[in-house]
C-alpha cells in the first residue's frame, strides 16, 4: 500500500474510498490482465475476440460490460458502474488495437528484417516486465482502465455518478488492413461509434503513454502525393523522352522532409510541437524492372496543432508543393487531402484537468509537470471533438530493461510496477470524480479541488 502523500488533497471519506479501491490492485492480478491482453491478437479491424474477452473478465469482477460489434470483425467493450445519478459521469478509455499484426505475411520487411518476439501476440514474462505486441501500447493501458473498474467494483464505493469503462476498436492512426470490408477500421473508428450509440459521460480519461496529465494534442492530415512523369523502356532511354517518376518522387521526398522541419518549429506551441513524415511511396511494377510507370506516389502524415484547421494545413502543404514546382520546373507533381482529424483542447480549468493534475501531484510530492513537443495523436482528439472534456494520462516509455528500447520495443514493453502506478492514478481521479454531486464538481471546478 502507498503512503499517505498519494492521498493527498482528499478528505477523510474519499481517502478510506481510494484505500479500499487501492486494497484490490495488485501486481499478480495486474500480470494476470496483460498476459490475457496481448495473448489474443487484435489488429486494427479484428477487435472483435480481444473485446469479449475484455467484457467477460469484467462481468466476472461484477461490471455490467457488453461487447459492441462495428461489423463481424470489428468490436468494441465497454462496462458501467452506476451511481446514484446525482454526480458525474466519467468515462476511463483506452483502445484495444495493436498498430502491427504480428505475421510476417504482413509486417515484413517494413517493421524489419525479421519478426522479433517481442512484435508477436504472446506474452513473456520477465520480473517485472511484461514483453509482446501491444504490451505498454495499447494493452497496458487498457489492463490498467480494466484493474481499475474491476477494484471500484469489488470495494464497493457508492457512486454519485457512472463510471464507465470503455475499450475502443480502432483507435491506431491506419486504414483498413487488405481483406476488410470497411475502410474506415482506424483512425477511431470504434471511439466514434461508442458515442454515436449513446456511450456518453461529462468526462473522460484516456489512458495512452506519457507520465504526464495532458489536455490537448495535435490532430493531422493525410496527402496523397502524385508525382508524374513519363512510362517507357530502359532500351529506349537515350532515344525517346525520359522522365522517371520515381526519380523525381526521391526529390519531392527530400524537399518536404526538410519543409517539416521549417513546419514544426513555426506551429510549435503550448505542449505540442507537430511534424510530418513522408511515409510510403508506391509505383510501378516490381515484376517489370525494365520499364518505368507514368506516375508514382507519395504517402505524407501532417501533424496539425489544435489551432490549425485542416483546411489551413491543407493550403500551407500545397503552398510547400507550389515552391517546389517553382525551384523544380521540370517536376509535375500534384497533392490531394485524403483524411483530416482535427487537434483538441481541453480547458486546463476544467474539473476533470484539475483532478487528474492534483492526483499526479500528490504521487509525485510536487507541482505537476507539463511534457511538452508532443506530436502524438489519439482517440482523445475523438472524444474532445465530441464534447467530452477530456484528459490524457500514461506510463512512461520503459528504459530500464534487458533489452535496447527502440520504438517497436517501447510499444511492446510494459513495466507491471508502472501498470500499478497508472491503475492507483486512475482510481484516485475517478474516485474523486464519481462521488461528488454536480453542483460540486461545478462549483469546484471554478475554484480549486478538495
């Protein structure tokens, strides 16, 4: 059990509420969560066994939890724990797929030249880390929102308001995966229809990676670029016109990857610093080496701060295309939006902001502290975007490990002491939310939290 410290800020009757809660979190019980997490596959479009499996182990801890297909594939998982109906709801939320599949059918050669362990749906265990694909990202954090609801539930804590547990199909930055019949599987596609099928709250928390309480992040925007040119033959290349498209599509690749750079540090501001990637390039036939295509194409993520419309990235990207066609005259090249999801903002005086913050506080014994240069996106920007004052908060990335942490390992490591971190955090700032009347939250929330 924690010291007094964590409880800091909270009266006598919701410090004994926190401590019951706290009594049921416990690090077998949360390895027991992960393990079952990331042993069943879930990738972006295939949610659908993760979330029955999520809302049977929620039923069995005593949550009213349901599974709600998208289609046959595709599902979400979300469980209530009613109040009384004086207070606010508060909904924790985290998405359940992983950004890989884990087959090399797939994820090969582009994650790598081989699949690690670590980038397979099968969990390992190694003191006290937890290694396998989506182990931190998404799948820690969604054990974490589960261990939470399941430890209200068992103390029993009479409840104002609801407390909602939701687990969203969906929620990685990708289109549809080949074979599915939806386009839209990503993107928070299952976020989207939660609350579109009337899974709503006053406030929510979305638990993704980042030790820190975060009320606003960037949104972004997808271009397709089109580079043209001219399809012949390598036998005729010094007797007819030749412009090969994906030479030139090097060129434009190289401009925008400097032009990012100019972008991010001029929308650099409060905590979020936005970037771009030139992400994928398709064209021409790889069984026919000898010819060139007419045309070739460019895939590019746009970071977007939460005061940039996509309409204005849009016009700034193609203003960067229209420099350089001016110092390239030979380049033909063209650019179309192709998805757009708006950055958000929470208003740092919003009762949900204040809780989450003090409660990170007390953990820490000090002020909170804001990360800034962010540049990551989640479904938050979905439930903000709705109308649901919204709050991020997260494990830090492992660093302390058996093994080199890059990227894929960051997203497929997760600490289990970090896990009991994050879950004593959520219980304290739904606690201190669902058990409050409205007036109260109101009445606080222009002041400071009790």
């Amino acid at each position: 059990m924690s010291g007094a410290g964590e409880l800091a800020g909270l009266d006598a009757e919701r410090r004994g509420w926190v401590e019951d809660a706290w009594r049921q979190v416990t690090g077998d019980r949360l390895r027991e969560l992960i393990t079952g997490l990331v042993d069943i596959p879930s990738p972006t479009g295939d949610e659908g066994p993760l979330a029955e499996h999520i809302a049977a182990t929620l039923t069995a801890a005593g949550c009213r939890a349901t599974v709600q297909p998208l289609d046959d594939r595709q599902a979400n998982a979300w469980a209530r724990l009613s109040g009384d109906g004086t207070g606010p709801d508060l909904m924790l939320y985290a998405p359940i797929d992983t950004l890989t599949v884990g087959e090399e059918s797939e994820d090969l050669p582009w994650i790598g030249p081989e699949l690690r362990d670590d980038m397979r749906p099968r969990a390992t265990v190694h003191d006290d880390l937890v290694v396998g694909l989506g182990a931190s990202n998404p799948k820690g954090h969604a054990a974490c929102v589960m261990m939470a609801a399941e430890a209200i539930a068992l103390a029993g804590i009479p409840l104002t308001g609801d407390l909602v547990a939701a687990f969203g199909a969906g929620g990685m930055p990708t289109n549809a995966r080949p074979g599915s019949t939806r386009i839209n599987t990503g993107q928070g596609a299952g976020c989207s229809y939660l609350l579109e099928q009337g899974v709503w709250t006053d406030y929510a928390l979305i638990a993704k990676p980042g030790w820190t309480v975060s009320w606003d992040e960037v949104g972004l925007v997808w271009f397709e670029v089109t580079v043209h040119g001219t399809h012949t033959y390598v036998g005729s290349r010094h007797r007819l016109p030749y412009d090969n498209p994906v030479a030139r599509a090097g060129e434009v690749a190289r401009h925008l990857e400097e032009w990012f750079v100019e972008y991010a540090d001029r929308h650099t501001s409060g905590t979020v610093a936005p970037q771009g990637i030139v992400s994928s390039i398709q064209g021409g036939w790889p069984r026919m080496a000898a010819v060139t295509p007419a045309s070739c194409t460019l895939m590019v993520d746009l970071r977007i701060a939460p005061d940039t419309t996509p309409m204005q990235a849009k016009r700034e990207f193609l203003a960067a295309i229209d420099t350089l066609r001016e110092k390239n005259p030979g380049i033909h090249v063209d650019a179309e939006m192709v998805l757009a999801i708006p950055g958000t903002r929470t208003d740092p005086d919003s009762w949900i902001c204040r809780s989450a913050t003090a409660s990170w506080a007390a953990f820490e014994g000090r002020e909170h502290e804001v990360i800034r240069g962010n540049s990551g996106a989640t479904d938050a920007n979905i439930l903000r975007g709705r109308g649901i004052p919204t709050v991020r908060v997260g494990m830090p990335k492992v660093t302390d490990s058996l093994f080199d942490i890059d990227f894929a390992r960051g997203m497929n490591t997760v600490s289990v002491r970090a896990m009991e971190k994050l879950t004593r955090h959520l219980i304290r700032t739904a606690i201190d939310t669902v058990t409050r009347s409205r007036a109260e939250v109101a009445s606080l929330s222009e002041g400071t939290t009790a």
